[in-house]
C-alpha cells in the first residue's frame, strides 16, 4: 500500500486517458510559507524509497504551478496507496516539513501496479497546495488525510546546532570527533493528527520504561507538534554497544518507542479510544 515500495514518475504532458469520473480533491496547505514575491523558495515533493526526498516542484519555479505523477499499488489487492508531501532543501524527507500524509483510497482491488491514478499537484499564487487524483480507468477515488503519528524523528541538542537528525548522521561528529553529542539532552519531535478534536497523551519509552510525557491537544483540521525531552543521563543509557556489528563500523544503537493514546472531546458520536505507536532507531558511527 505505501507509496515507498512502488512510484512511477510521469510528467503532465504525459496525460492519462480522460475519465469521466470528477477527480478528487484535498487542500493540503494554505498561504504556504514555501511562496514568497511570486515563486516558491523551497522545493514541494515525495518522500520515496530509503527516506529520501524527491523533489517534484523545484524552488524559484513560477507560481501557480503544478505537475502530474502517477502512482500504482505495490502490492497485489490493495484498495489505496500512501503519498507523504514534504516543503524544504534537505536530501532527506524528515529532515525537511511535512505537507501532508494522505491516502488516494477506494481503488478496486487488483493485481499489483493493475490500477494507476494520476494525482497533480497544485500550487496556487497565494501559496495553497492541493492535490487531485483520477484513476486512470475513469472509476471514482477518494483521498483522505491520514491520521496517527505522522512523524517520529529525534537529534540531540548538540546536533541541533548543526541541523541534523540522529536518524540521518553517519558520523561521530564533525571533523571525526568521536561522539561529541555525549551530555547533550535528546530532543524528539512528533506530528500528530487527530480523526476528531480531543487530546493525546504521548509517552516516549526506553526498555518499557517511560522516560517523557505530554499531553497534546489533538486536532482534525490541521497537524499539531510536540518536543519531547530525555536527560542525556536518561539516553545515553539507553545506547546498545553491538560488538557484533563493529566490523561495519556500528558502535552503538539507540531504540525508543513511542505510545499515543488519543480520546475525542465533543464528539457527536461516541468514539473509541485510538493507540498509535512508533519506534525510533538510530545506527551511529564514528572514529576516534
């Protein structure tokens, strides 16, 4: 189902036979802070196989702008494929800020890469992105903004300074000082997005036992963000020295696991209580 395991790219001029179905429509961003005096001064694009980020619209690109790409499913029946949209520089779609997680669903199920749909993406003047998808067979789709833990990425204070993510550095540090993020506290970021209005209670846990708590105000409108903190006495005991893998030039793992508990406040109906979790997992590697 997830768009990671299977993107084909197809350029607008290469249009899909009309449909007589009206394509779906999803507004992902307005007034995006990506336009500025007319053009877009970050790229818009796909987090794709590996984590990696692959721009679809390019800064200093015009706006309005937009551009076609079809996707399929990766596998065989499945009824709806993920497409996660980040705004940003970095090579690396964490690194960069989530547009929007939605799903093209409702697509008849089939062998796989049998359904394709064309999904554009639009920028407009003022800076609102939207999306619209056609299947290529003129049935109807649906598209829906995902819900849960959208992300789960944490970097050390000391890391901070540099703009980089744990999940994404390969080194002990600059120059090859060898693990100069020691005594720093670990930042972790999460994104959440509720299906209604209501709370979450996150808990960030190492070997079963919490180490950071908050509570977030949960929203179906639009994401929200939270920081969680662990002491560096807290994480560093949580590094898992793997004799097994210094031959690869891993000396440490990090592994923490992420709970959320979310409840409806409000609801017309009654709605029952969601647990979402996620797991972050660094492989680090340095010198002396």
């Amino acid at each position: 189902m997830h768009l990671l395991a299977c993107f084909a790219v197809l350029f607008a001029a290469d249009a899909l036979p009309a449909a007589p179905a009206d394509p779906a429509l999803l507004e992902l961003e307005r007034h995006s802070p990506a336009v500025r005096g007319g053009r877009l001064v970050e790229d818009v694009g796909l987090e794709t196989l590996g984590g990696v980020f692959t721009p679809l619209l390019l800064r200093n690109q015009a706006v309005p702008v937009e551009k076609t790409e079809t996707f399929s499913t990766a596998a065989d029946n499945y009824d709806e494929i993920e497409i996660r949209l980040f705004r940003g520089v970095e090579a690396i779609a964490r690194k960069n800020t989530l547009v929007g997680r939605f799903a093209v669903s409702g697509l008849p199920r089939a062998p796989r890469g049998a359904v394709k749909v064309a999904v554009t993406f639009s920028i407009k003047a003022d800076g609102t992105i939207t999306v619209t998808a056609r299947e290529s067979a003129g049935r109807r789709v649906a598209l829906r903004l995902q819900h849960g833990i959208l992300s789960f990425d944490c970097t050390s204070t000391d890391e901070m300074k540099r703009g980089e993510s744990l999940r994404a550095r390969r080194s002990g540090g600059p120059e090859g000082a060898a693990w100069n993020w020691y005594g720093s506290d670990l930042l972790c970021t999460i994104v959440l997005r509720g299906t209604c209005d209501g709370t979450a209670k996150a808990v960030l846990m190492f070997r079963r036992e919490p180490v950071a708590r908050a509570t977030v105000a949960l929203s179906r409108q639009a994401t929200v963000s939270r920081e969680l903190r662990v002491p560096a006495k807290v994480w560093e005991r949580a590094l898992t020295h793997r004799k097994d893998l210094a031959r690869l030039g891993v000396y440490d793992i990090l592994s923490l696991d992420l709970n959320v508990d979310s409840t409806c406040t409000g609801a017309a109906r009654t709605t029952p209580p969601e647990t979402w979790s996620d797991s972050f997992y660094g492989v680090f590697s340095g010198g002396e």
